[in-house]
C-alpha cells in the first residue's frame, strides 16, 4: 500500500512543543505475516462455569498457555483465563481474555500482561477492527497492534481470532517513552464526559481507574471534566490546550469519522481511554475496540455519507466544544484532507483487505463458531469484502471506503491555515486578583502549589474565589 505510516509524532499546539507518541513494532506475539494458534489447557469443570454460570464474571480461572507459529513456540503453565467484553459475552462465539500475571505477580510473555482473543462474532469478514486499528497506525494515533490467531480450548478448534493489545501500562510504556505513569481511564458505555460534580464516587463508575490503583485519585480527571464543561467560550481555546491534547484527539476523529466507528464517544459515548500524561498534564484520547465499522449498523444510519461536520451527538462536550472552535476545526480539515490523500485511499485499502483475507482464509472457513450468531457462511466470508451481508452488515467493506471517501469530498471545507489563538500557557485568568488559599474541584485544600497540576480555585483574604489553571 501506498500510506504515510508514522512511528513518531512531533507535536506544535500554540508555544508547546513536544516529542511524544511511538507505535511500537510488531514483535512475535503480533505476527503480520502468518496466523499462529494459541491452546489453552483448562480444567473442563472450570470451563463450564466460565460458558454459563460466570458468563458475566470477570473471575480468572488457572489454565496453561500455548503459542505456536512457524518460526517459534511457547508455553507459559500457569495464566488466568475468562471471557471478556460486554455484549459479546452472550455470543455462541465468545471473546476471551489471557492473564499472564494473575497467578504469579509480574510475570508476562512477550512483554505482555494480557492477551485479547476477540471473536468478531458480528462481521462476517472477520476483518473489520483489524482494518481499523491499521489506519489509526497509519494516521499516528495511538491504538492497539492486532494479528490473527487460531484458537483452541482443551484441543478444540473455537475458530479465527483477533488477537489485540490490551491497553494498559505496558501499552503505555511502548508508547508513552519515559512519561508512562500517570492515570489511565478506561471509559465505558455512557461516558459522554458531562461533569458530575466534584465527588470522585460520581465517576468511577464509568471512568475506571486502570493504573495508579493505591492513589485511586480522580482529581486531574474531574479537572479536565469540569473545565471542559464550564468553561467560558472565549477562554475555552487556551483552558482545553492545556488540559488535553487537541491534536492527536482531531487525528483520530477525522479516523473515527473515516471508518464509521460510532460506537466511540462522538456518538455512542463508548469505547474509549483517556490518558494524563505527568510531563505536561494533558490527556490523551485513545480510541478502541473497532468492530462496529465499516458498514455495521444497529440504528438505521448511513453512516458512510453522514456529514462529517455532524457526526457527533448534541450532548458530548468534548466533541462539540472543541469543533466549534474555528482554529481546532481548520486543523481537523487539515488532518481530513491529509488523510484523503495519503492514509484512507480506497483502491489501496481493498488491496490490503483482499490480502488480510488470503492470510486468514484457511483459519476462518474452517471456523464453524462464525456461523452460529448470525448464520455466516463461508461463502459470507469470502464475499465479505465486496458484499453487504444484511442485516446489521448494511454496507460491505469496499461499498463503505468508496461512499465514505466520495462524500467526505464533497463535504470537507478547504484548511484555511488559521493561527493558534493561545500563544503562551494559562498561569492565571486575573493577575489582579491575590488568593491566599487554594482548593482542588473536590474541596480539599492544597498545601503546595509547586507539586499540583489542574483545576483549583484560590481565594482571597475577603473570601472572593476564582478559578485557576496550572499545568507545567
């Protein structure tokens, strides 16, 4: 394929200016080129309660771990097993998760804690969130590696997986070099990033804290939630520059928009993370878990020729307020129109999907747990690329990248190249004012300026309080 393919991000937004993002390599636990099989060893009474009574338990249950491809094989014999996903936990064909620490702290194979074995269970290409994270590498954004394995539980065959990256603080350290410490929130459904009120019990419901459990500390989060919210229109360009990184957020929403993922935030409020970096304070968004794309759709949309300046829902703050800034949306016509001429090239992509398919066509038709949800055939698969399925598969893949590419055309406005508004960071909104005591969003007064990034209010000997943004 003919596609810029980044592995290095340096990144302007108004005086910053900072090296940051690195997609890592394939290693052998990503194998690009053949499709490796996986055997679990587990007690079968133990798989039994795992497929029914604890269909909705995260509880992880001691099995062995194979690997075998061409070049190598593996064996780690002690790793937790369960299912994993939300929905898909009522599929005939299951997701599953691998735990490589469960049982004996720190340990890890290839590097990885974890292993997510998705089954794909709703798209009959079987290629669909593959393809995706495949473009947002492409574009530079973060996202998960991804390959294919054949999977079997006690010698038998459960069929083609995706194999992709947990998101955790191994995926951060290969992505994040030396400034992979801070907190990690995994967003679930309902996670519109409307602020709640300064209580951390209000959020950590739906945005759950995956590293820095102990501290178990939301304050830069509800920050971030607050001021995105709450504040002023005309001071919104400068607070969000320094709250969160608005350009690799209008790189994987011209991404979001390109596939047709509305199972993410803009429109779902799903499926996705959010990162603060300790270096500068900001926080990433990184997008995941990208089956519902490429045609899917459960809601009677078009989602190929859907306005790419509506794509989003009224009520999501962060997607409305940062397009309604004219320089943020210049920069998202730039990033659009970057893609179109060298990342999301459709007769490019279909190359690429036909080939992905070769790869995975033995594995997959001899899959027959594809067939039991929704009844795909083999013959479903093969055509998979260039045929809608029906039903939910409204669209095929190569019908989808053509509409989405036409019509974006058509729709997109031209970058005009306007300049950042927000030239030097935020110290304060009113130097006038003189605070003598300062509090963070939830109350609690702050002892030390000097160690405190976010949101705090000061106030004054007279009791007047203002609000302040301090990140360094």
């Amino acid at each position: 394929m003919t596609l810029i393919r980044y592995s290095f991000i340096l990144m302007f937004t108004g005086a910053h200016c900072y090296a940051q993002l690195v997609h890592p390599n394939d290693n052998d636990a990503f194998l690009q080129n053949e499709v490796a099989s996986v055997y679990i060893t587990i007690a079968p009474q133990d798989l039994e309660t795992i497929l029914t009574d604890s269909i909705l338990s995260d509880y992880e249950y001691p099995a062995s771990f194979r690997y075998v491809s061409s070049i190598f094989s593996d064996s780690v014999e002690l790793v937790g097993f369960r299912l994993r996903g939300n929905t898909s936990r009522y599929s005939a064909k299951k997701s599953f998760k691998v735990a490589f620490n469960s049982f004996i702290s720190g340990q890890k194979w290839k590097g990885l804690e974890k292993l997510n074995l998705n089954g794909e269970h709703n798209d009959p290409s079987i290629m669909r969130s593959r393809m995706s994270n495949q473009l947002l590498k492409y574009a530079g954004v973060p996202c998960s590696r991804t390959s294919y394995v054949r999977l079997y539980v006690n010698e038998e065959y459960k069929g083609l997986y995706l194999n992709a990256e947990h998101i955790d603080d191994e995926f951060l350290q290969r992505r994040f070099i030396a400034d992979d410490e801070g907190n990690l929130y995994k967003c679930f459904w309902g996670a519109d990033l409307t602020y709640l009120g300064p209580n951390p019990l209000n959020y950590s419901e739906i945005y759950e804290l995956k590293t820095n459990k102990i501290q178990n500390d939301y304050t830069g989060l509800i920050s971030f939630i607050e001021a995105l919210n709450n504040t002023s229109e005309e001071e919104f360009p400068c607070v969000i520059q320094e709250l969160f990184d608005v350009d690799l957020y209008l790189r994987t929403l011209v991404m979001e928009i390109l596939i047709g993922h509305w199972d993410g935030y803009a429109v779902n409020k799903n499926n996705f993370y959010l990162y603060q970096r300790p270096s500068d304070g900001r926080f990433v968004f990184i997008e995941y878990d990208m089956d519902n794309t490429f045609g899917i759709d459960w809601d009677n949309v078009n989602w190929a020729i859907r306005d790419v300046y509506s794509w989003g829902e009224v009520d999501r703050p962060l997607y409305n307020r940062i397009m309604d800034v004219p320089y943020f949306r210049d920069r998202f016509n730039f990033y659009f129109q970057e893609a179109q001429e060298a990342i999301y090239l459709p007769s490019d992509f279909i190359t690429e999907c036909n080939e992905t398919q070769g790869l995975i066509a033995s594995a997959a038709l001899s899959d027959t747990y594809k067939e039991l949800d929704y009844g795909f055939t083999n013959e479903d698969f093969m055509n998979s690329i260039e045929s809608a399925f029906g039903m939910h598969v409204t669209t095929s893949i190569e019908d989808f990248v053509n509409d989405r590419y036409d019509t974006s055309l058509d729709q997109i406005d031209i970058c005009i190249g306007l300049s950042n508004p927000c030239e030097l960071g935020i110290a304060e909104l009113n130097n006038t004012f003189n605070p003598v005591r300062f509090y963070d969003v939830s109350g609690r007064e702050i002892s030390s300026l000097s160690t405190f990034n976010g949101v705090y209010i000061g106030q004054s000997i007279s009791g007047e309080v203002k609000k302040y943004y301090k990140y360094e």
